[in-house]
RNA sequence: GGAGAAAUACCCAAGUGGUUGAAGGGGUCGGUCUUGAAAACCGAAAGGUCGUGUGAGCGGCGCGUGGGUUCGAAUCCUACUUUCUCCGCCA
C-alpha cells in the first residue's frame, strides 16, 4: 500500500510503475483514486464545517439551559436536529468514499526498487548467482518418497486415511531428520543474533484480514469453526500481527525476529496439491526470519537475509541459486524480492526453496507499524521476511544431495548434534 | 466454562450527560541550592490523528474497540476484546 500523497503530487510515477508490472488495467486506477480523494477531502471540509457548527450550538444551549433560558433552547435544538439529519447524511457519503480509496490503495501495487529487472512474468525471472559445487550423481536418484520409504520414514497412505491428501507421517529417522533441521536452522538464526520466537498458530480474522487480501484469505486459510480463529499459514503472520498499531522508538532498531510454527495452507487454486509426495502439502513446518527496521537499512537487511539462507544450505552440502523476482512477478506489496532455489540432482534443476522479501513500508502503512525517531518524528519501518527453512520441502533437497549410491544418506557435520552424533543413516 | 470488578494521555490517577484536550501526581525540560549529584523548592512545555491554510492558526475525530441514545457522551445503552478476583475443569 503505498503512501496516497504520491498520488496527489506525483500520480506519473505510480503509473509508470504500473506499467513496468505489466498491469496496464490498473492505470485507470490512478486517476479514478486521485479524483475521490479530492472529492473526498472536499466533502471533509464541510462535514467539519457542519460538525463545528454543531458542537458549538451544542455548548450555546448548555449555557441557555443553566440560565434557565428553556425556550430558546428548545429552539435551538430543533434546529440542531435538522442538522444532525445533513450530517448524518454527509457522513454516509464520506465514509463510502473512505472504504473505495481504500480498496483502490489496497490494489495499486507497491513502487518496485530501481534494481527490480523488468519482466512480464516468472519466465523471466533472473538468476543472479550460483552457489556451492554440484556433485553429479552416477547412479539414478529416486524420488524422494522413494528415498524416505527406504528408510521407513514417511506413509502418506495413512495420512490420506487420517487426514486426506496433502498429509504425511514422517517416521524414525526422517521424522528425526525433520526435526534436526528446525533445531539447527533456529540455532543458526539465534546465532546470526535473531531473536527466537514460538508464536500463536492461531489468529483472529482482524489480524488476517490485517495481513493478507481477501483472495489470499479464501486460497490459504483454515477457519476454525465457531471460533473467530484462523490457522496461520506461516508464523510471519503472527510475527507482524504482533507489532500491528505500535510506535517503537527508532533506537530499538533492527528488530530481528525468528519464529518457529507449522503453517497451514489450503492452496486452493495455483498449481494444487501435488498427488505423489511433500513438495506442496497442507500442513508443513518452517524456521521463518523477520526483520523490522528503519527505511534506511532495508536494503541491507535485504540482502544479508537471502543470503543467510544460501549459507545455511551449503552448510547442509545443497548447492542454491538465487533467482530475482521480475517485475511482473512480484508481488505487489513488494518492493524487492527472490527466491532461493535448491539443487535438484534427480530433476536437475534448481527449485525453490526460500523466498525473501522486502515490503519497504507498504506493509507498515497498512497495519501502522510505526517507528518514533529522538526528535519525536513518526515514520513508517520497513518490513522483510524469509524463509529459513521449510521441511519437509527442504528434505527433497536433502535426501536427493546427500543420498549415496547404497541407499545411505549422509549427515553433514553442521546436523550431527542434532542426530545423536551419526554421521550417516543407513536403509533400512 | 460460571460469578463479580475494571479498562482515561509516557506512567499512576480524578472525573456519572453541558467550554473536559480532559483535575491532581509522577516523569520530562529549565532554574535555585550544591564542587558535582541526590533531595527540596520555584518555573515551563508538550502530549494522538486527520483535514485545512504560505503561516501564526482554525477545525473534525479521539477516554479499550465497534454500534446506539441525545441538541450535546469519558459519563447512559449494547456487542465485542482484554485484565484482575473467586469457583469449576485441565496438559
């Protein structure tokens, strides 16, 4: 959501910004919200004007009345009564005009960053760098459910039983596995000075309708019933929900924040639920970075934060790249965003993995994330987030990098704490 | 889950229908005293948000949140949220 002054003073710069997100529709847009915002303000100055003037007749007959002035009191409020009938009417107006800003604002996509290459659409989004060295396999890698059921570690026949598709049991090792990997990716993120947070899975419709748009709402979201609850789809809404409405004295920042939670997702629509393993999946658990800080130091959040994620796979012997969101691609809350992609040496390709963005204030504006500087000057903070680690997705790229020719799966020495010291799981 | 009490500015707190942006404290800032500080005393300012105006300013909204009653609401009604106390249940 950006700022509606820079539609008042500079309506060319959104447009042309709309235009190199290749959504021509929405040009129209600008103008259309420009108008009812004059109209609006326009319709504000006599509101108040009438309101004034209400207020202060208002007080008059206090003053007749303890004077004992019945009269001309009574006269008065006839006349105040009429009033209060334009008003109200006025009123009616001013707050239609109010919510159809709003939902203009709320679709008029955010000013991409100058570095953002300009793009129709995901087929041209840019890698920008490889890292880690692929190791080529000489043997046929198998799918990875094929992997996990090697070890006994996954049956998503009784999920599906239990639950329907888009569930799993993870067992013994893998399960073991799992979990390592959240331990040590939270470990690595206190390490990075993050501080770590275990927030509510579940939140209440304002904070969802706070945090995501109504589409997203319908394509993503469990409600429970009866409650006013909905599960979290990623502990990036409760971790921003958290800060919804506050004015943090600017000294405080960075806030660097990690979360733990699962994440629920319906994902109605896009590409489905795929039928045959956990790449996309209802239910998953994810180690997640937040980083609220000031507009300055954004862009350098930005870039530490995606990078903190290719580190923390190569530690894990899984080569990334990382992919830039292209204009057209990005979402439009976004200013900046990528995605990390992990190696896949059985499809061989890479895919994603993580996905970090920087919202700049657009998210702040929109839920008053407020920053205090010394001078007692207000401003909007600028908001990032990304993904440490997603399993059981980030597994896939796991097992397949690490898996041994006699069905073996090596741990890297970063994880083996966390396995109980083994360096290696063997088939069972 | 049941019963009761409560929510006022940075904090504490007064205020039950009529100049209440809201008494009084604390805190903050300045001063006196002091080598410096504390204490004490004297004094001062500001307090959210939106609109409007070149500007000093003017005005709207605003006392947990949303509705309502009224000429007028911090004050009355209503729903919700949260906190506290007691009872019940439970990892």
């Amino acid at each position: 959501m950006i700022d509606i002054k820079l539609i008042r003073e500079n309506p060319e710069i959104v447009k042309d910004n709309i235009r190199k997100k290749f959504q021509d529709d929405k040009l129209a847009l600008v103008d259309e919200v420009k108008k009812l915002d004059e109209d609006y303000r326009n319709l504000r100055v006599e509101v108040d004007e009438l309101r004034a003037k209400r207020n202060s007749g208002a007080k008059e007959i206090g003053k007749l009345l303890k004077n004992g002035l019945k009269e001309e009191a009574e006269q008065l409020k006839q006349s105040l009564a009429t009033m209060g009938s334009q008003i109200e009417e006025l009123e009616a107006t001013e707050k239609k005009l109010e919510v159809e800003i709003r939902n203009i604002m709320f679709t008029i996509p955010n000013i991409i960053d100058k570095s953002v290459p300009i793009g129709k659409d995901d087929s041209e989004n840019v890698e920008v760098e490889r890292f880690g060295e692929i190791k080529e396999k000489n043997f046929e890698i198998p799918y990875h459910t094929d992997i996990m059921n090697n070890f006994n570690g996954i049956d998503i026949d009784s999920a599906r039983k239990t639950s329907g598709q888009g569930f799993y049991y993870l067992m013994g090792d893998i399960a073991r596995l799992h979990s390592a990997i959240l331990a040590y990716a939270r470990d690595f993120m206190i390490n990075k000075g993050f501080n770590y947070h275990i927030p509510p899975f579940m939140i209440r419709s304002d904070v969802v309708t706070g945090v995501m748009s109504f589409a997203e709402m319908e394509n993503m979201m469990y409600k429970i019933e009866v409650e006013d609850l909905y599960l979290i789809g990623t502990s990036e809404h409760s971790m921003i929900g958290k800060y919804i409405d506050t004015i943090t004295p600017d000294i405080k920042m960075p806030l660097t924040l990690t979360s733990y939670s699962p994440c629920f997702r319906k994902e109605v629509g896009a590409h489905g639920i795929e039928e045959r393993g956990v790449y996309r999946i209802h239910q998953f658990e994810k180690q997640e970075m937040v980083v609220i800080c000031k507009p300055d130091d954004s862009m350098n959040w930005y870039e530490k934060m995606w990078r903190y994620s290719v580190e923390l796979f190569l530690s894990l012997g899984i080569p990334v790249r990382q992919l830039e969101c292209c204009s057209g691609d990005l979402a439009d809350l976004k200013i900046k965003s990528c995605d990390i992609e992990a190696w896949s040496p059985r499809q061989q390709k890479y895919f994603e993995v993580c996905s970090c963005s920087n919202l700049g204030d657009a998210q702040a504006r929109r839920l008053q994330i407020r920053l205090q500087g010394e001078d007692g000057k207000k401003y909007f903070a600028h908001t990032l987030n990304n993904t440490v680690v997603a399993p059981p997705r980030m597994l896939i790229a796991f097992l397949e990098n690490n898996l041994n020719e006699d069905g073996s799966l090596d741990i890297p020495v970063a994880l083996r704490p966390y396995m109980g010291g083994q360096d290696k799981i063997l088939k069972k």
